[in-house]
C-alpha cells in the first residue's frame, strides 16, 4: 500500500497541541502536522493520529532516540516512528548559529 496519510509532530516550548496543527493535503496524500511543548504532548498527538488512519509518524530534530521510543510505546508501536537526525557536522553548524 502507498504512503498516503503522513504525521510529522514538531516540538518547541511555545507550542500547544490543542492549538498549533494542521493538514498539508492533496488528492492522495494527506499530511497531519502537530506542534507540541513536551514528550507526553507528543505521546497524546500520535495516538490521536492513530485514530485519523495515519500510516507513520516523524518527529522533528527536537526529539532524541528515547523519545521517539516514548512514543512508540505510547501507541504500542502500530505504525512506524522515526525521527529527525543530524550529521555531526550539520549539529556543530546548528550550535554556532543557533548560540
């Protein structure tokens, strides 16, 4: 089956998931994206996507490897999570800029 029902969740502290979501969408694809504040915010998120038939989840670069795994668990792995990585030149660029 193709990919047709995507879920990116973002995460930053001045986001609420009651507030900060969306739909990117076309004729066969459809792509739900959430903003939320915290790890648990994004357990709620991916289990609400579950229930909207979405086919996998990707968390942005703000999430590490135990959180992806928190929200795995969260939905007892049903679909896939991935999450965003750096290079490690890519992350010593990211702290320059960003200090």
């Amino acid at each position: 089956m193709a990919l047709q029902r995507y879920g990116f969740i973002v995460k930053a502290p001045s986001l609420e998931m009651f507030k900060h979501h969306g739909r990117v969408s076309s004729d066969d694809f459809d792509c739900a994206v959430a903003g939320v504040s915290s790890v648990a915010e994004a357990c709620m998120v991916a289990q609400e996507m579950i229930t909207k038939r979405i086919q996998l989840i990707e968390l942005c670069g703000g999430f590490s490897a135990e959180d992806a795994q928190q929200v795995r668990d969260a939905i007892n792995d049903h679909i896939p999570v991935g999450y965003v990585q750096y290079s490690p030149d890519e992350r010593e660029r990211l702290q320059r800029e960003l200090a």
